[in-house]
C-alpha cells in the first residue's frame, strides 16, 4: 500500500488522538482498518483483481505527565482478494513513543523517514508505482522528531542490528552489529516546503557497494489551497540518479495527481528513461473512495492501468 489517503488519514487520526488524550487525561485506544481491492493490468503482469495492501491496527495513548504523552501502534496487512485456507499475515508497523514539548522519540518499525520527506511527493499513487532511490528496510529502528524551530526541523533515525543479528552484504561478507544513519531536514516559509535527506544504506544488505548511500532534495510548492507542486532530485550512489516533478489538485470530491520522473541508471551501457503516472480518487463517502490511474514505469516502458476501491473503517 502506498502512503496515500488511506496513510494519511490514519496518520491524522492518530494524531488527533494523542492531542485529545493529553488534553482529557484519560486513556486513549483506537481499532482501525481497510479493505483496498483493486483490477490492475500491466504489459509486465496479467491483469486481475488483486489486494493493494488490506490492513488493521490497534493504536492508542497515555498521558504521562501534562507535557509528555506515550503512544504506540501496530498494524498487519492481510490479502483479502481470495478465500484461502492459509492467509498471510504480515507486520506492516509497530512502534512505541513518546511525545512532548522536545518532539518526539519512537522505536519499532516504521516508514522510512527520508521517504516521507523527499519521496512520497512523487511516489503518490496507490496502486502505480514509480523508480524510488534505495532505503535502509524497516524495522529495529529508533527516530526522533524536532519540533518546528520557526520553520525549521530536524528528524533522525538510526536502524541498529545488534550482534545478535548477522546480515549478508556483497559477496558474502557478515554484518554484525551494523547501523545504518538517515537524517532529514525541513524548512517550512509560506507556502513553501524544502527538505534535504540522506540515508547511509549501511544495513541495505542487497547493495554491492558497502560505501554507496542515497541522498536527495526536494521543493513543495502549495500554489493554492487545493493545488499543490513540487520538483525533487535524488542520488542513490552507484545506481542512478533521479529528478522527479508532481502535481495534485484537490477538486472537492476527490484528488487529480501526476508525476513525471527521468531515471538515469549509472550501470555502462544503460540509457536514462523516463516514467509518468496520472490518477484520479472520487469519495464516496467520508470513509470509502474509488480511484483510476495509469503510467508507464522502468527501463521496460511497462504500461500500468488500475482501477481500485477502499473502504476504512
């Protein structure tokens, strides 16, 4: 599942949680979920109706003191396209925090916050996918979040893999006790949003570059209160570079959105491509919306059609 409104919507329910709790001193715990179907057809797979990433959650919180508040959450995907005897049950996030007047600290697993500040932007789709730099996986990670500084913030995160844990990397090699770093910095003014990130790939076990690691900038620009644009450059050192624009447009009864990227692989002999994807949600109601989008995505030029449906509750 992409971290569209299905994200977001969580995301704000979560936080108005938190804020309602502190105020009313009581204790705080909420069950969520969705079902997200969608039919999607591409030149790469046969077309059929698939999950987008179905999940349920229990969230909640507690107040500690009157400016320190504790919270956490834990969320599973499960596939809800097909009856099965054997249902797949996977951890989608599970973190615990806590937040006050400093910010706010969590441990667990979570979204990657470097793809939350440079990506999402651009990977904005929910069924299509785009070519995203590489990121350290989730999980056994600890991050902090500042508050706003007169625009200005700071996030950090670190994934530890203690020696209990033994990773492979390159050709073989054992990683033991390993961390890999990401850092993120926002500057908010007006309408406009700039973010800087970095991301060690320390942890990142698929790369053959121990020394490689991706960073990136990006550019918000909320034009007006329901159109907004934004252009994005990322280096995933040894693979590729990436320069990213998007749009979206809120038309009362839904979002319109587009991306358009060019991807330019470092490998010899490979040639830049590019990819484009354009969608539309329409809400039924508060709680249930449908959605269209096609694309052209990869080196391949794989054309991407979905046409999906989710239900929150």
């Amino acid at each position: 599942m992409k971290k569209t409104l299905v994200a977001i919507a969580v995301s704000s329910a979560a936080l108005t949680s938190v804020s309602a709790f502190a105020a009313e001193d009581t204790v705080n715990f909420d069950v969520y979920g969705n079902i997200q179907l969608v039919y999607a057809d591409s030149d790469a797979n046969d077309s059929e109706i698939t999950d987008n990433g179905s999940t349920f959650g229990f969230q909640g919180s507690t107040a500690i003191n009157d400016d320190l508040t504790g919270f956490f959450k834990y969320e599973l995907e499960a596939d809800a396209d097909e009856k099965t005897s054997d249902i797949d049950v996977n951890l989608d996030q599970a973190y615990v925090g806590l937040q006050g007047g400093f910010g706010k600290v969590q441990v667990g697993s979570f979204d990657s916050i470097y793809n939350n500040a440079i990506q999402d932007t651009y990977d904005q789709f929910e069924y299509y996918g785009i070519t995203d730099a590489g990121l350290t996986s989730e999980g056994d990670t600890i991050a902090y979040f500042s508050p706003s500084m007169g625009g200005f913030e700071v996030q950090l995160s670190a994934q530890v893999k203690g020696k209990a844990e033994s990773e492979t990397k390159g050709a073989g090699a054992s990683v033991e006790d390993g961390t890999a770093v990401t850092a993120v910095a926002k500057y908010s003014v007006d309408a406009l949003t700039i973010a800087a990130g970095y991301d060690s790939l320390e942890n990142n076990t698929a790369r053959s570059n121990a020394d490689s690691a991706t960073y990136g900038v990006s550019a918000t620009f909320q034009a007006t209160p329901a159109l907004s644009v934004g252009a994005k450059w990322e280096e995933e050192e040894d693979q590729n570079s990436i320069i990213g624009l998007a749009a979206r447009f809120n038309y009362g009864s839904g979002d319109v959105y587009a991306t358009y990227q060019n991807v330019d692989p470092d490998a010899a002999g490979s040639s830049d491509f590019n990819e484009y994807g354009v969608g539309a949600t329409y809400s039924l109601a508060s709680n249930m919306y449908v959605y269209a989008e096609l694309g052209q995505n990869g080196a391949n030029e794989d054309d991407v059609t979905a046409l999906g449906a989710t239900y929150l509750f």
